[in-house]
C-alpha cells in the first residue's frame, strides 16, 4: 500500500474508505473545500504500457518521485497522476479544478507501508 506522507494543508486520509478488492486497494482522500481524490493501487497490468498511457495524458507533466517519475495530466474533467512503482500502478484520480501543485504534493510524499 502507499500513501502520501505529506498531505497538503485541510487535506486528510479517509480512513473509513479503505477498501481491498482482487489486489486492488483503493482510498480516498479530501478536503473540506477540494473535490475527493481516489486512490487505487493495482497490479501493473501485464498486458498494458503504461508509458503509452503517460505519454498521452494531455498536459502532461513530469513529477520526481522515491520510486522514478510520475505522470500528471488532465483528461476532460478528470486530473490523473499515475506512478509505476515495482510490479504496482497507484493511480490519482480527481477533478480537474484541483491544482498541479497539490497533486505533485501528493504523488510525490507516497511512501510504502510496512
């Protein structure tokens, strides 16, 4: 599982949101004046190249990570920030009004659980 070590200020973990499903993890993430943010952590899909993904998010941006670069971008109204992590994808999903900042903020203070 990862999850930010550093949340942006008003922004906390929806403990009660945890949810675990076929290896997959999801959570959410809030602010009392932001849209949710889901998180998901996967399995990296065998049979899809993620770099292909990244490449075409529309504004992408590159963002320095523990675990190589994330992806940031925008994809009608949905604001993604994907990383691959080892053998995992953690996906970010939210509206597209939250800013670049506060998803880099996010993406980049994931650590692993113990």
């Amino acid at each position: 599982l990862y999850y930010p070590s550093n949340l942006p200020k008003g922004y906390t973990i929806d403990k009660n949101s945890f949810k675990y499903i076929d290896r997959r993890a999801s959570y959410t993430i809030s602010s009392p004046n932001q849209p949710k943010m889901l998180v998901t952590i996967q399995p990296k899909p065998a049979a899809y190249n993620l770099s292909d993904f990244e490449n075409k998010l529309p504004g992408k941006i590159g963002v320095l990570t523990p675990y190589g670069t994330a992806a940031i971008g925008v994809s009608g109204e949905t604001k993604i920030a994907t990383l691959t992590a080892g053998d995992n994808w953690v996906l970010i999903t939210t509206s597209s009004k939250v800013s670049d900042q506060t998803m880099k903020q996010i993406i980049s203070s994931l650590k692993q659980s113990d």
